[in-house]
C-alpha cells in the first residue's frame, strides 16, 4: 500500500464515519476494526501490514477525533500490545488487543518484587499447574496504574529446580479474580500512582500464558524492549519538555539570568537536541523490525537528562521553584510534568532512573549487547534457583 492508498483509505473511513454522531468507543473500535488502529500491526490485529512510519501520518489524519487517550494506559499501548503480536496466539490477539486499543481494559505489569528489583530474574512469585490452569502466589512491588487495571503482565517462577533465568513463565494475570489485592505506594509528590500487589492462591487459566513454559524470561525480555523505547524513544518535538518549560522561563524573564546558568542551559539545550535527533534514528532502526538493546540507551539518557533539567529548573528559579502546595494524596492516571509545579517535576524526575529499568542495569545492558564489553562475573548463572541465597 502506497502513501496515496493509506491517504485514501483514512480519507474513506472518515467519510463513512462521522465522529460527531457516533459514540467514541463505536468510533474506535470502527477505527480498529478497519485497521487503522496500528498500521504496522498485521491484518486482523488492528493494523495493515505497513511500515512503523506509516502510524505518524495516520494520527495526524484522525487529529480532532475520539481518542483512545494513550497517555492512561501506556502499560497496555507501549508494553502488553507488542509482547502480545510478539508471542501470543491468533486467540490471544482476538481476544485482547482490540479492548486495549481501544481503551476498554487497562494493563498493567507485575514484574518487580520487594526481593528481586533490579535483578528481575530472582523472582520469587511461584506458580504452580493445577489441571488446566496455575496457582500463583506472591507479592510485587512498583505497579504503574494497577488500581486501575484489567489485566496484567506477569512473570512468575514455575521451576525453582533450574538456574533462575530458565524456571520463569509468562502469563497474562486478571486484576479482578479472587486472591488479588492492591495497595498504594505513597511517593515523595505525595501522591500514590505506583501500587503493591499480593497474589494468594490466585488461579491462572493456562489459555492466559504467553509463551511456552519456561520461555518468561525471553518473553519478558521482549516487553522491556518495548518499555524502554516507549519511555525514551518517542517522537518529540524540538524543545519538548521540560526543556520547553525552562528555556520559555529564561526567555520570558531576563530578572533570572546570569552568565553560569547561561552556559548550563546552551550545555543542556545541546544534549537533549542529541537525544532527540537520536531517537530519531531509533525509530527508523524500529521500522526494520522488533526493538534492540539501543532502546535501553535512549531510556537512560532520557532519565538522566530530565533529572538534570528538573535541576537547573530550581535554580533558575530560585526560592519560588520550592513551593509545593500539593501534597493531596491522588491516584493520578498520568504523570504530568507540564502541567505541575517545578517541585512536582524535581521530585518525580527522581523515579526516572528507576522505573523502565535502573539505569545501573541498562549501563549492563549497553555495554554488553551495544558495545559488546565482556559481561560481569555471574556466579549464580548455572545454580538452580532454590539453592541461592535469599
């Protein structure tokens, strides 16, 4: 399909859609059904079987009309869908991706653990085949949007008789069965958008596994790819951010300025123009096939960056950028740095470096698969699982 046909495709969609006369949901899934929902998804799962490109000129075709309101269900959209086209069957694809695209059913993803943080293979939430099915029992820990959730990704321990890395399975959790519990994590903001979840005797249908049994760590591996370009990868305008933020605050008032901040802003202008133009090049790598390890350099840089400008936000600013009136504890759906105070965004800027992947495991990561250095000493690597120290 030529530019011109997906044009022309849209142009008719819209023509025999009107938006203004029908429910925004019986839009979406009109808009999915057709295949103009991911484009770059295969027929039947929401898409056309064209290049990841194609998907900007499309969202700029739809501007103005119902949205499926991405920004509340990024888990789902940047995660869950791509580890669901990746490895899951034609059942799976039917039965789960329209309802996400569309926005019906939130996901969310339970992979850390109070015990097994950074090093995610050393989990220890078991699951355990009972008939047709699984028992799951455990805890984790840093849930985004799990008081909201459907659905969730879960990775839990199937054979502690293996080494860790090949006892895992991957399964698709319901968030609304028996044995579910979550609480909230109040954060430094005050509010509460992480949550933990404690799983007892929570009961899996094996038709919710994704991937054979014992392939979760691949599987995972999979959706951290995703997540990590989802979170640094994507496109953005020049000056987007919280860049935008300071550099409209150092134009609008002179009173602020001075020479040493001067050079710290053109220094921190430069870099993020870098990553910018960077992930550029990530996306058009994207558009050859599935996401590499580079996407865990754009998510690092990406943490590192905002932390910095968060930073030289307050002292532009001044005593003003420590005012904080809002310690209201919310469950926000997004996180919002535009729209907050500039201690809001120094203090959430501080979760960057963590949530998507500790930037001390993505270093790991770039420098053994990136750069190709030669890997840490790994003494747990051929121990099965239930004999390490805990």
């Amino acid at each position: 399909m030529t530019p011109e046909e997906l044009r022309s495709r849209v142009a008719e969609f819209r023509e025999k859609h009107d938006h203004t006369r029908m429910e925004p949901l019986e839009y979406l899934r009109a808009r999915f059904d057709a295949g103009l929902a991911w484009v770059h998804f295969p027929e039947g799962a929401g898409g056309l079987g064209l290049p990841r490109e194609s998907q900007r000129e499309v969202e700029k075709a739809f501007a103005g009309t119902p949205s499926n309101r991405p920004e509340g269900n990024a888990i789902g959209l940047g995660m869950a869908a791509p580890t669901i086209l990746a490895v899951g069957t034609p059942e799976q694809r039917e039965r789960w991706l329209r309802p996400l695209w569309t926005g019906e059913e939130i996901w969310c993803q339970l992979f850390s653990e109070p015990g097994a943080g950074s090093d995610l293979a050393g989990l220890a939430t078991r699951a355990v085949r009972d008939g047709d099915g699984w028992v799951v029992n455990g805890q984790k820990v840093w849930t985004s949007l799990a008081h909201r959730a459907r659905w969730a990704l879960l990775v839990a321990r199937t054979d502690p008789s293996v080494p860790k890395h090949r006892g895992l399975t991957y399964f698709v959790c319901d968030m609304t069965a028996p044995g579910v519990e979550v609480r909230p994590l109040r954060q430094i903001t005050g509010e509460a958008e992480f949550n933990e979840v404690f799983l007892t005797d929570v009961r899996i249908p094996d038709a919710h596994r994704l991937g054979a049994v014992g392939d979760g760590w691949k599987v995972a591996n999979t959706t951290l790819m995703s997540e990590r370009v989802a979170i640094g990868g994507q496109a953005v305008p020049r000056e987007a951010g919280v860049l935008g933020l300071v550099s409209q605050a150092w134009r609008e008032r002179p009173e602020l300025r001075d020479p040493a901040l001067y050079d710290r802003l053109l220094r921190l202008w430069v870099e993020a123009e870098v990553v910018r133009l960077t992930g550029q090049r990530l996306r058009q790598q994207l558009a050859q096939g599935e996401p590499g390890p580079e996407g865990s350099a754009m998510k690092l840089s990406f943490a590192e960056l905002n932390q910095r400008l968060t930073g030289f936000e307050l002292e532009l600013l001044g005593d003003e950028s420590l005012l904080y009136d809002d310690w209201t504890m919310r469950r926000p759906e997004t996180v919002d740095f535009a729209g907050r105070s500039p201690g809001y965004r120094y203090l959430r800027a501080k979760g960057n470096s963590i949530e998507g992947g500790t930037s001390e495991i993505l270093r790991n990561i770039i420098a053994e698969r990136v750069l190709g250095l030669p890997g840490e000493h790994r003494v747990d690597k051929d121990t099965p699982w239930k004999d390490l120290p805990r």
